[in-house]
C-alpha cells in the first residue's frame, strides 16, 4: 500500500511538473513578446525594474524564461547592466507567487476535481481556435493538469503521512535540510518543484514547519545553478548577471537561515496565524522581499564591482551567439538587433565611396560583412529548427528578407566598386558632378528607407541615367563603364528600402 502512494506521489509530481513546463510554454507563446517590450521599459529607474520583474514573473510563472529575456536585452545594450539587476531582483521576488498559487489552489480551495474538465476544455480550445490562438487552450490545459497533479500528490503524501514512521526525521538539524533543498533543486532544476514537494511534506506531516523553512531556503539557493550553468562559457555580461543572481541568493539565504528562521515560528504565533502552509510560502516571500530593500539602494556600487571583477564587455560582440537558439523570443530578440547593427555598418560602407588607394579597406571590410551574414544566417536556421508559433514565423521571415535585401545593397555596390574608385579620384567636371549626383540620389535611399517608394527612387535613378549618358564619352576615355554604374546604384537602393521595409515591421 504504501508503495502504491508513492507511486501515486510522484505521478502527481510528474503531472505537475509537465503542467508547470506546458504553462511556461503557453505563456511563452502568449506574452513573451509582449514582455520583452515591457522589460525594456524597465530603463526608467531600478525601482521601475524591480516591479517589471516581480510582475512579468508573476504573469509568465517563468523565472528562467525572464531571466533569458534580460540576458537577451542587456547583452544588445538594449538594456543598462544595473536596470537588468534590478528585474533579477524583481524575478526572484516574483517567482514566489507560484507558491501563493499552488498553496492556494492546490492544498486550500481543492480545485482537484476542477482539473479535467479544465484539461478536456482547454484541449477543446486547442483544436478548435485558430492557430494564432491554440496557446489559450493549451494555457487552459496546463492549468487543469496542474490541479490534477497538485491534488494526486497532495491525497497521496497525505496517507504516506499517516503511515510513515517519523522517527527517522527527527533530530537531524536544518542545515541537512537546507542542503537537500540545494541539491534537489540544482538536480532537478526546478524551483517549482522542490515548493511542491516541501509544501506537500509539510501538509502530510512528513515534515515540521521549522524543517520545511530550511528546505525552502536552500531551493532557492539551488536555483542558481540554472544560471551559473548557462554562463560558464558565456559573454561577460552574461557572467555579470549570473555572479550578481549567485551573491543575491547567498545573501538573502544566509539571512533568512541565521535570522529568520529562528525567529518565523514565534512571530507567527504572535500574529496568531496558525496556518503552516501560508507561513510557508509567506516566509518564501519575505526573506525575499527582504533581499529587495537590502540590495536596492547598492545597485549602482554593485554594477561597478560586476564590471571590474567578472568581466569587462566585448567592444563589438555578436550577441546572438551566446543565445541558445532553443530560447526562442530571447534568440530573435538578440538577431533582430544583430541584424539592425550590421545594417547600420552596410549603409555607413555603401556611402563611403572608396578612391584607388583605400579598395583594399573596403574589399576587406565587405568580407567582413558577409562573414558575418553568414553567422546570422546559421544562427537563424538553428532558431528556425525550434517550435514556433505564428507570429515568430513571421519574424523570422523578415529578418531573414532584411538580412538578405541589405548584403544584397552592399554586393551591388562592391561589384561596381572598381569603377566608382576612379570615378571618385576624377577631376573631369562632367564626372566630377555625376559623381555627386549619384551620390546623392543613393544617400536619400538609404537616408529615407522603407519611407522611400520604389518608384520615386526609379524617377530619381532614370534622371540620373539620362545624366551618366551625358558624360558616356568622358567615362570611356578614364575606363570607367559608368551606365553600368548607375544600374548597381539603382539596384543597390532599391534593396536597401525592401529591406528597410522588411525590418520596419519587426
């Protein structure tokens, strides 16, 4: 009998584990995007960062995920180091609120019998709405599996309790059970998870509150070595926010071991709350929220500490590489900005008309270019190879045409380099104002991008056509073949502004 509770109990374990990673996946598809912009707003103040964490965490029920979204935005400066701090700060605080949920829901109302038809109406939704909108019912669908799983697990540790001798238990001290909540965290690398296997101990008698206090402390101590992980061979502001989550998670554990703990059963019995279960998670979100007003105001200090000890930031990284691919929005996040930087280099290059002696620069720096479009490239095909939802699709497809259209821009010009060279270098009056006046005419395309209709720049590019016949005889006689010239030229804008159309919309 008491081998089938067990069993029982880790079904309902693996049910809620599966509900939490179909949660996050669901959530992923329905506000990542939406909390990558609202991260980014966080440039405010640390305050204004704090809260963003503690609300995207909350919304997202993924701290991991958040985290990699910071990761992401900081690493393409889209995000100050500090800023970022500050919404790990926020993360930490907010991932608590998965144990106000689950105590409520799982062990207070009893919604258990709630959970199939949740799971029955959300796979309905799932098959019935369209495509774009599938993650609802799947969203709908995690939430009944994870009532399934938090009641299965909550009957079943509750009989075990009844029959196992506690005797093996007692007397072992709360370092011991700080420690296994450090290394069942950091093996299953699920903060979730230890909350429920600490909250259902404590509700089957397995364990007392003082025991489930250590345990829960030394979980949120194990989460950091999802982080650490991640950052071993990572960029250095990758490592910064890994090293600040560490010393936050030590600090803040070693403050609510040595001083907390003591001290939470007698102040809930002074607040006559006699509830184990909410003091549990209450004490989650204390010594956090703790952690928050002691790390705050040390921000500034701290940043400067992370960026003279851990690593200082590469002048011209390619950020997306240190993405896992597998991190979907975080990943098109990093390569939409990759792609944004290299354009920004391609313009700069299409404009800064070579003379003779300076081709040397520029065929090096457009083998530049195109290694680094190549990089991307791959980089896109392995994001490419993830499951994504509708609208990633179609970020992806933009990038790639962006991408694509802008080397395509800078090919035009380098196949006709040879020829703009001399033109540059001429001092013949009729080249010498061709020479300007396509300069120009290029300059509006690429000023004016997705702006610019094409067909106002194919006007612009047939004036200046009618303009390069004029001084037909005068390139011939320096061996420049300029109608071919203004063809490149003409070509050159014209995949400037698709792709400038193309990346408008991303």
């Amino acid at each position: 009998m008491a081998l089938t509770n067990l069993l029982q109990a880790l079904a309902g374990l693996g049910l809620f584990l599966f509900a939490m990673s179909q949660l996050e996946s669901a959530a992923r598809a329905l506000l990542a995007g939406r909390a990558a912009g609202w991260l980014q707003q966080a440039a405010g103040t640390p305050v204004k960062g704090v809260l963003l964490g503690v609300a995207v965490t909350a919304l997202m029920q993924s701290s991991s995920l958040v985290g990699l979204l910071v990761l992401a935005l900081v690493t393409v400066r889209v995000l100050a180091l500090r800023h970022a701090l500050a919404i790990m700060l926020g993360a930490n605080l907010g991932t608590t609120m998965t144990g106000w949920l689950v105590t409520v829901l799982g062990f207070k109302l009893s919604l258990g019998e709630a959970g199939l038809p949740l799971a029955g109406l959300g796979g309905l939704l799932a098959l019935a709405l369209p495509e774009g909108q599938r993650s609802l019912g799947r969203f709908v669908f995690a939430l009944g599996l994870l009532l399934l799983g938090l009641d299965t697990m909550k009957t079943a540790v509750e009989v075990v309790g009844t029959r196992f001798d506690l005797a093996v238990l007692q007397g072992l001290p709360p370092i011991v059970y700080l420690l296994v909540g450090v290394g069942l965290t950091a093996l299953i690398q699920s903060s979730s998870a230890s909350m429920l296997i600490s909250l259902a101990a404590l509700n089957g008698g397995l364990v007392s509150l003082p025991e489930a206090l250590a345990f829960m402390i030394g979980a949120d101590l194990g989460t950091t070595s999802t982080l650490l992980l991640g950052s071993v061979k990572g960029a250095a502001d990758k490592r910064q926010v890994a090293a600040f989550h560490l010393l936050y998670n030590v600090a803040t554990a070693l403050l609510a071991f040595l001083v907390l703990l003591p001290l939470w059963p007698r102040l809930l019995a002074a607040l006559g709350w006699k509830d184990p279960l909410l003091g549990l998670v209450a004490f989650h979100s204390t010594f956090n929220l703790l952690g928050v007003f002691l790390f705050l105001p040390w921000l500034a200090p701290l940043e400067r500490g992370l960026v003279r000890w851990v690593g200082r930031r590469a002048r011209d990284p390619d950020p997306f590489e240190d993405v896992d691919p597998k991190a979907v929005e975080p990943a098109l996040l990093v390569v939409e900005q990759s792609v944004a930087r290299l354009g920004e280099t391609i313009r700069r290059r299409c404009l800064d008309w070579p003379d003779r002696g300076a081709l040397p620069a520029f065929y090096r720096d457009y083998e530049a270019i195109t290694d680094r479009e190549m990089r991307i490239t791959a980089y896109l095909n392995r994001v490419g190879q993830q499951p994504l939802d509708a609208g990633q699709t179609a970020r992806l497809q933009r990038v790639r045409q962006c991408l694509s259209e802008w080397v395509y821009a800078c090919k035009a010009i380098k196949d006709v380099v040879d020829d703009l060279a001399p033109l540059h270098d001429s001092r013949a009056p009729a080249l010498v104002a061709l020479d300007a006046a396509l300069h120009r005419g290029l300059a509006a395309a690429l000023a004016h991008g997705a702006a610019l209709d094409e067909t106002a720049h194919g006007r612009a590019m047939a004036q200046l056509t009618r303009q390069a016949y004029q001084a037909v005889e005068a390139a011939r006689a320096e061996g420049i073949s300029v109608l071919n010239l203004v063809r490149e030229i003409d070509a050159c804008g014209r995949h400037w502004i698709r792709g400038a159309r193309a990346g408008s919309s991303i």
